[in-house]
C-alpha cells in the first residue's frame, strides 16, 4: 500500500501546462485529444505548442498566461463546423521557429473574449478565415506589423469585431467575404484595409463606431464628411442615400435597437392604441453627440431597403427572424388587420411575410430621416 502510494504522489508532481478536468498534459495535443467536445482546457503557466488541427469544441482559458506558437509550419487551425473559444485574458503570440503565414486560421469558428493575439516581430500575421468566422469581443488586441495582417479574410468567411481593444495591421477581404466592425478602438495611423475582388465581394461598408469605411476605388477609405452628414453610429446606421434633399430629407438611418411589440399593437390606426408607430415615435436614443427623438416605423419598402443594403451585408445586427412594417394588408377587403413583415434570418429571407396582428409578438427596427445638416 506504500509503494502504491508513493507512485501515485510521483506521477503526480509530473504535471504539464493544460489541463482537462483534473488531468494535466504536456502539450495542447495531448489536452485536446483527451478533451470532448464542449470541454475546457485550462492553460496553467506560460508554455510554448506546435501548430495543431483542432476537431473539437473546444473553449481554451488561458489564466492571463502566454501560449506561444513555436517550432511549426502552420498555426492553430479551426476544423469545418467545429468552434474554438479563447478566454481569460491571455496571449497567443507568435515564437522562434514559426513560419505559418497566420497564428490562427478559422474554417469553422473562433471566438475570443479578452484574449489578445500578437504577431509582431515575425513576417506572419494574427487571425484569418476561408470559409469560417471570427468573433472578437470586449478587450482582445489584435496586433501585427505594419505591412503584416491582422485579419485576413476570404471565401465567404464573416468577421464580427466588438471590441474597445485595439487592432494594428492589415485588414484584407476577399471573395465574399464580410467584416462588422462595433465599439472598434483603431489605430487610424496603423489599420489599414485592403479590398480585393470588389465585382464579386458583399462588403458595401465597414461599420465603425463612429465612422463609417466605404467603397472607393477598389479599397475602404474613411468618410472625411461622416461627421457633417451625422453618421452616428452609436444611435444607428444609414442604410439609404437618396441623392437629393427632396422633402426635406436625404439620408436614412436604422437605429441600433430593436422593440418588441405585440402585433395587435403595431399598426398605425390609433395611437391611443399605443401602436408599433407610436412607440417608434415615443423611442429618444441619446449619444456623444446628441439626442435623437425623430424615429418612426418603416414601410415595408424601407424594410426591404434595409435588408439589401445591411442584413445582406451583415450590418446593423438585424437578428431577429423577421421585421414588422407599418405597411398593413387586408386578405378580406373588409378590414386592415394584418401586418406585412420582412423575413431577415430564415429559410424565406427577403420574402413578404403577413402575420395577424391577434395572435402575433412583434419586433421592429425604428428608422429616421435626415439631410445634409450644411
């Protein structure tokens, strides 16, 4: 009983960096073959790893400590259909020996919360997608060298950017591909975008917090007069541009929220009713730079223009399944009391939905107008 004792004390001071329940492994290799899919793996101390295919769900927490890739032709690689999460603000940066051309490549998912991703000092980049996404949030840096890129994206690969971190690096899009910038710190002076294959890309705007990336010439450049023609994008995001100052207004702007509305109370009818329009009208949003009490329910050919020119390009966070209008339709020629909606996030997106107005729970994207304020 001794021997057995001492055996099991032995072989367990030989612990390695990762952890996967209460085992520990030498390696990431070892870590996530021992893992299921759903499982943490918990980085213990500062430790170095090979490039590796991760087949798995996997959610890796790095403790604040630093996993360098080392040693490896090839980064981390998400498998298809297989989600990598990256938490615990850690770093992933790139060592001596490594010449993959990305620290982590995604053709299935990866998510990183507070979780920075260095790449600098070597002729490599940070994260890039074919056919998979990439998710940033909250403070995760995303950092490479001038010249070098931060995000590479290609295929029909989606990148969503919510972070008050900071990106410095090349920003690339191709085939068609999509990147959603939120809350993005920038370094004005160090990101830059790089727009390829514009006949064939999705991409009509990179949404940034408080400026807005446009199509110019084959590449993204920022929009000097953003400010002047009042793109604020913490109260919303202009979706139309009519080219004139007919009736009194030119430009069209969804706001960043959605109302949840029950259908008997959308339509336009009453306002005592307190209706889908009455709360549009009733709804101030408040920012940096002003207060904005001039929203209102769109028709169902505003819904549709929003659906072109923001869902299709993956602006806007427009997640709900469908949008109610203040459009309103009558199956029976007797009486308005159906609510033409939009499909945005279904099997029948961008088709005409009609709900009855009794029996259905609403939401709506307020929407308001505005021109050139010179």
């Amino acid at each position: 009983m001794c021997v057995s004792l001492f055996v099991s004390c032995e072989s367990d001071v030989k612990k390695g960096p990762f952890r996967v329940g209460t085992e520990r492994y030498e390696s990431l290799l070892d870590a996530v073959k021992a893992a299921s899919d759903g499982d943490t793996i918990y980085l213990e101390e500062d430790a170095s790893t090979k490039g590796y295919i991760i087949s798995k769900d996997i959610t890796l927490d790095l403790q604040k400590h630093t996993l360098t890739l080392a040693d490896s032709k090839s980064g981390i690689i998400i498998f298809r259909n297989k989600t990598l999460i990256l938490v615990g603000s850690g770093n992933i940066v790139a060592g001596a020996g490594f010449t993959g051309r990305h620290l982590i490549h995604a053709l299935g998912t990866v998510k990183l919360l507070n979780t920075n991703v260095y790449a600098q000092g070597y002729e490599t980049g940070a994260l890039s997608a074919s056919s998979g996404s990439i998710v940033i949030f909250e403070s995760s840096h995303i950092l490479a060298d001038e010249g070098q890129q931060a995000i590479y994206l290609s295929g029909d690969s989606y990148c969503y950017i919510n972070t008050f971190g900071m990106i410095e690096g090349t920003v690339k899009t191709e085939g068609g591909s999509v990147v959603d910038f939120r809350n993005a710190n920038l370094s004005t002076e160090k990101l830059k975008f790089d727009y390829e294959s514009s006949k064939y890309n999705s991409v009509k705007a990179i949404r940034v917090s408080t400026m807005l990336y446009e199509e110019y010439e084959g590449s993204f450049n920022a929009v000097e007069e953003a400010e002047r023609l009042n793109y604020d994008h913490e109260a919303g995001v202009v979706f139309y541009d009519k080219g004139n100052n007919d009736d009194g207004w030119r430009y069209m702007m969804a706001a960043n929220v959605d109302m949840h509305i029950r259908a008997d109370n959308l339509l336009t009818a009453d306002p005592s009713d307190k209706c889908g329009a009455w709360f549009c009208d009733r709804l101030t949003l408040t920012t940096n730079k002003g207060t904005y009490d001039d929203w209102f329910l769109p028709s169902i050919g505003e819904l549709q223009l929003m659906y072109e020119n923001l869902r299709t390009n993956y602006i806007g966070a427009l997640d709900a399944e469908f949008y109610s209008s203040s459009t309103e339709y009558d199956y029976d020629y007797e009486e308005l009391n159906n609510a033409c909606t939009l499909y945005f996030n279904s099997p029948y997106k961008g088709q005409l939905h009609v709900v009855d107005r009794v029996n259905c729970y609403c939401p709506v994207r307020p929407v308001r107008r505005f021109s050139d304020p010179v």
